[in-house]
C-alpha cells in the first residue's frame, strides 16, 4: 500500500502544471554558426495518456537559461544548468528539465534549464551547437554568480540522454572552446565544477562498444561525475557509461557510477520497474553531500 500510495503521489505530481522560472536569460546575441529553425518554437505538452507522457520543445533558435532560484533562506551558494534529451529533435524540457530544476531548488540550489538551440538531428554534428550553448551557458552563469546567488566556483551540469552527450562533450573541450569567443563573457572559465550523467545517449564511437567519442576527451582535469543509467536500456548503452567511468578512474578522477538492473531509458526523476521515486535523485544528493556541495542532514 505504501508503495502504491508513492506512485499515485508522484502521478499527480508529474502532470501538475510545471513552475514557471524566475528568471530567463538569453544566451547570446547573435549564437554563432549559421543556425535556422525549420519553424517557429513550439511545446507540445504532456498528456496523461501518452504512451510517453513528456512534454515536447521544438524549433528553438535562441537559446536560452531558464533559472529555478531556491528561497534566500535555503541559498547553498550552488548552481547547476541542467541539459534536456530528446535526440537533438526536441528538448524534453519538463520531465528531464523543470522537474529536475525543482528537485534542485528545494534543497537550496540554484538551478537553470538549458533550452539548446534545436532540432539539430539533422546535421552531420548533432551535438555541435547544443556544445557551444552549453559551454556559453557556464560562462554565463559564473558572469551572473551574485546576481543569481551562486558561488562561481560551485557551478555543475547535469545531461539526460543526448544532453548527457551534449555536456559530456562540452565540459571535456573546455580548454578549446568550441565557438569563437564573442565577449568578455566567453574570457570566463566553461568548465563545470561537477557533472551528472543520466543515461547520456551514444557517448560510443560509431560501430563500437569499447571506446567513446572521439569527441569525449577525459583528463585530469574533468570535473567530479556522477553517472547513473538502466542496464536494459536500448539507446544509451551501458557499455558507455560504464566505459565513461573507466575513463574517469584511469584519470583519477573521482567519479560515481549506478546501473540498475531494469528500467529503460528517459525515466528522469519517475518511478520504474527498477527504482522507486527518488532512487537515483537520493543516491545523487549523498553524493553532492560527500562533496560538500549540499549540507549533511547533521548539519542541516
């Protein structure tokens, strides 16, 4: 009963009307690359009876930081911009954006969504413009640390699926940035200073399951990550993630991986064969509490 009684409270949780951000910045002036949207943006929302009940984002041509700011009396000083999935043809920005940005907020974090310019499916580097946003996004953030109320030295990124590539991507170039710098923003540091993956989606090289992306490029120097995925997912393969944190640990890089033994791919923060609401979310909170980028209940 108990168990029951969690699912039908996250059922009425998922399809609430999702909170508005307080704030939204845009990313850039003019975005570099020639970019076009094949039509005007447009969200097709979640429905109760989809087989899929997400939201859709689509047709984004100026990217943006949609913020999720914690009440001044819960402020850690922590931000984190949070990369959706959905392929590179559209952005799951709800249950693998928003949703995710609240779970943040309520423990005191600050939170952006990052909606990527999109669809990008097409093109022969899918993850080329979402990369660039990404890492503008970082700079942008630490720029806007105190007005934001965030720590430019506590800022992270979290990917789901093609976001997880996207960030992946984006956080192991950071010394070469992949666009030219535009601003005085672009002189500040894209680097996370943490990393969550949840199951990032093709992270391995073409036709192969023992290396990554050539794209990927591990070191020293990659942020602390976290990576958490289901073992029977048809997408993002196991082997990626785990090959994702054979890197890290060759790197010495400390790093935390969860495969579950079912559950698909694109669950975000809902209930599955395999986990409970807040299974992976309560492992990945110990872990930001071990990196001191969260109070221990102790200390609370």
């Amino acid at each position: 009963m108990k168990a029951l009684a969690l699912l039908l409270a996250f059922a009425v949780t998922a399809f609430a009307a999702p909170a508005k951000p307080d704030l939204v910045l845009k990313l850039w002036d003019k975005p570099p690359g020639d970019f076009k949207a094949p039509g005007q943006e447009s969200l097709s929302p979640a429905k109760p009876g989809d087989k899929l009940p997400i939201a859709r984002l689509t047709n984004v041509s100026e990217p943006r930081l949609e913020f999720y700011l914690p009440a001044a009396d819960k402020k850690t000083g922590v931000g984190v911009i949070i990369v959706p999935g959905g392929g590179f043809g559209i952005l799951a920005s709800e249950h693998e954006g928003s949703e995710l940005a609240e779970w943040f907020r309520a423990r005191g974090i600050a939170a952006a969504v990052l909606q990527h310019r999109c669809p990008t499916n097409t093109l022969p580097k899918p993850w080329e413009f979402p990369a660039q946003d990404t890492q503008r996004a970082v700079s942008l953030m630490r720029a806007k640390a105190s007005e934001v109320g965030v720590k430019p030295d506590q800022i992270g990124l979290f990917g789901f699926s093609a976001g997880g590539q996207v960030a992946l991507i984006a956080t192991t170039n950071d010394e070469n940035r992949l666009y030219p710098a535009a601003d005085d923003v672009d002189k500040i540091s894209c680097r996370p200073d943490f990393l969550g993956l949840c199951y990032a989606w093709k992270i391995l090289a073409d036709n192969s399951l023992t290396e990554l992306k050539p794209e990927i490029k591990i070191t020293a120097k990659t942020p602390p990550t976290f990576i958490a995925q289901a073992n029977d997912d048809p997408g993002s393969l196991a082997e990626g993630s785990t090959l994702a944190f054979l890197a890290l640990r060759k790197a010495k890089v400390p790093a935390e991986l969860h495969i579950y033994s079912t559950g698909g791919h694109g669950f975000g923060l809902r209930p599955n064969a395999t986990q409970a609401p807040g299974d992976w979310p309560g492992r990945f909170e110990l872990w930001l509490q071990a990196r001191s980028l969260l109070p221990k209940p102790e200390q609370k």
